[in-house]
C-alpha cells in the first residue's frame, strides 16, 4: 500500500479499497479468522437471547461485545497502523469529506446485509408471525427445529457479513492517506 497517500476522490477510495481486498481475501480471513468468529458467536448468542425474551442487559451486553472491531486487526495486517492514526486525527478537519465515504459504505453495507442476510430476515419474520398468533391466542408453533436453524443462520450469516465487511476497512486507509495529502497541501500553501 505504497501509493496510499495521494489525493482521491471518494469513490476512487472504495474502488481501490475493493481492490486491495480482493487481492488478499486469503490473507485477510486468515488474519482475521478468530475475531470473526468471537464476533458470530456473541451475535447469535444476542438475536437467541432477544428472542427468548432474556432480561435486557443481557442481549445489550451480547450485542456490544459482538461489534467488537475487526477493523484494527485489518490495519494492522496492511501494515498500516500510523497511516489510521494520523489520517483519525485529521477527520475533523475533513468531516464533510469523512462523512460522504461514511454514507456511501453505509450504503454498501446495507446492500451486503439485505443480500446475505435475507434468510436470517426470513426466520425473523417467521418469528414474528408466530408472535402475533400467540397474542390472538394460538399456541406457538416455532419448534426445536426453528431455534437451531434461526442459531445456524445467525452464526453463518455473521460470519459472512462481517468478513465482507473488512473492505471497508481498507477503502478507510485510502481515506485517511487523503486526508494526509490534503492537510500536507494546506500546510505547504501556508509556508
């Protein structure tokens, strides 16, 4: 990631962030495995527990440790460390510029959830239907056989989308290399 630091525009930050991703998809699960995992299993254990009606700190408590970040182990794996804290110490100089790359990824990352995640949205659905059975008075008819594939699902669904999700970590370094070029730009037409 030699060329990091160079004035992009926003889109062109994603797109070579997608890029570098995809160069190293081995690299990046295998680095990156272990959190993943941590990570499914809290989410699983968070939509298990929330639709079991367990007490509320409970799945908020599984539910926080769950968004644990994958992101610095990403970083760390680019080699990239000092170019992430220079570049987050400069976002609020760069806010409107943050906040488009912000936006557009969130965008993405919506597409990803709704695409991947549309069987876990199907057992949910599922869940609630049942749910309003049971408040006109019929007896539930979620069995055994619709928690483990609701936990199933969960698991495998996390696991999917917070893999895809690292590439936005490094469409983020490109970011940050930006924001570096513009403030040494600024700091020049000062002298």
């Amino acid at each position: 990631m030699e060329d990091l630091i160079k004035e992009r525009s926003v889109k062109s930050c994603i797109a070579l962030g997608y890029k570098h991703w995809q160069q190293h998809l081995g690299e990046t699960f295998r680095r990156t495995r272990w959190r993943i995992l941590l990570s499914a299993v809290m989410f699983t254990a968070f939509i298990i527990s929330a639709l079991m009606s367990a007490p509320n700190w409970l799945y908020i408590l599984l539910l926080t440790f769950s968004m644990n970040s994958v992101a610095v182990k990403v970083r760390s794996l680019a080699g990239e460390m000092e170019t992430a804290q220079r570049g987050k110490k400069l976002i609020k100089k760069n806010l409107g510029y943050y906040v488009y790359f912000f936006c557009l990824s969130l965008i993405v990352k919506l597409c990803t959830i709704l695409v991947v995640g549309a069987p876990m949205l199907l057992l949910l659905y599922m869940y609630w239907l049942d749910s309003e059975t049971v408040k006109v008075g019929d007896p539930s008819t979620l069995s055994t056989t619709y928690w483990v594939l609701t936990g199933l699902t969960a698991f495998a669904t996390t696991i999917a989308v917070r893999f895809i999700d690292t590439w936005e970590d490094y469409a983020e370094l490109y970011i940050f290399g930006t924001m570096i070029t513009r403030n040494r730009t600024k700091r020049q037409g000062r002298a």
